[in-house]
C-alpha cells in the first residue's frame, strides 16, 4: 500500500490527447513522412490547416476580389456613359458641325493635365481640404451656369 500512495502522488503531467497517425502506402503518406509534414498526419491537424486555408481564401475575397469587381461593374457604367454620350452628340448634331462638336467633346481629355496643375498649385499652397473644396466648387459653378445658359439642350429628344 505504501508503494501505491507514493506512486499516486508523482502523477505524471496531464499530456494532451493525440490521435494516431494515418498510416498506409499512399502518397499522402509518402509525402507526411517528411519532416516538415509530419503534423499532417494527425486528423485533426489536417482540419485545422483546411480551416486556415478556408479562412484566408475568405479574407481574400473580401480584401481584394469584391473591389476589384466594384471597379469592373463602374468602369462597365463609365462605359456606358460615354458610348449613350457620344451617340446622342452625334445623332443631334448637323453634318456641317459633327467635326467641331467632337473636337470640343474630346477637350476633356487634353485639358486634364491642366487641371491637375491647378489642382496641384491650389494644394500645395492652402493645402488639400481647401484646394479640394475650391476645385470642386469651381466645377458646381460651371454646371450651374452651362444649366441656366443653356435650357435648350435639357429638352433634346
């Protein structure tokens, strides 16, 4: 009986349950035989690293695949845009005028590194809020005077 309480009292330390390894001749076996993989071999471990993994393809999806397809899905409305644009300026143009009309139409592109030289000047000096507000209502201010100047073009059919 003494031996009994002494061997009760130097209780080993509590490890954690394993389950056994797979074993067999299958390559995945070949393979978990490997140092670096010998963790797979446990069920368990695998399901863990199956979650990980499902895990970060989540993640990805979510960082990276929804705003790339947000800015496909406005980039295809951008598209639109300008296509329906381009065609009602030319259907309501006369023949004699479609050249000017489209020249003028196409400023916009040309015109944007100016823009942004302004824009870049205005920041630089009063800082970005305000070179942001300023350019932004130097372009509300246009709208505005192009809508008042011009009813005639609101009632094109």
């Amino acid at each position: 009986m003494a031996k009994t309480s002494q061997t009760a009292d130097k209780e080993p330390a509590v490890e954690a349950p394993q389950s056994t390894p797979d074993r067999g001749g299958s390559r995945l076996s070949r393979l978990l035989n490997i140092r670096t993989f010998r963790a797979l071999q446990y069920k368990n471990f695998r399901y863990l690293w199956l979650a990980q993994i499902s895990n970060s393809a989540a993640l990805w999806i979510e960082q990276v695949a929804r705003p790339i397809l947000v800015l496909d899905l406005t980039g295809a409305a951008n598209t639109a845009y300008m296509a329906v644009n381009n065609s009602l300026l030319q259907t309501h143009t006369e023949d004699g005028f479609r050249g000017r009309v489209m020249s003028i139409y196409l400023l916009d592109r040309g015109l944007v590194p100016l823009g942004t030289m302004i824009a870049s000047g205005l920041i630089e000096v009063l800082g970005p809020q305000a070179g942001v507000t300023i350019m932004g209502s130097i372009t509300l201010l246009l709208a505005v005077g192009v809508a008042l100047r011009f009813k005639h073009i609101r009632e094109l059919s």
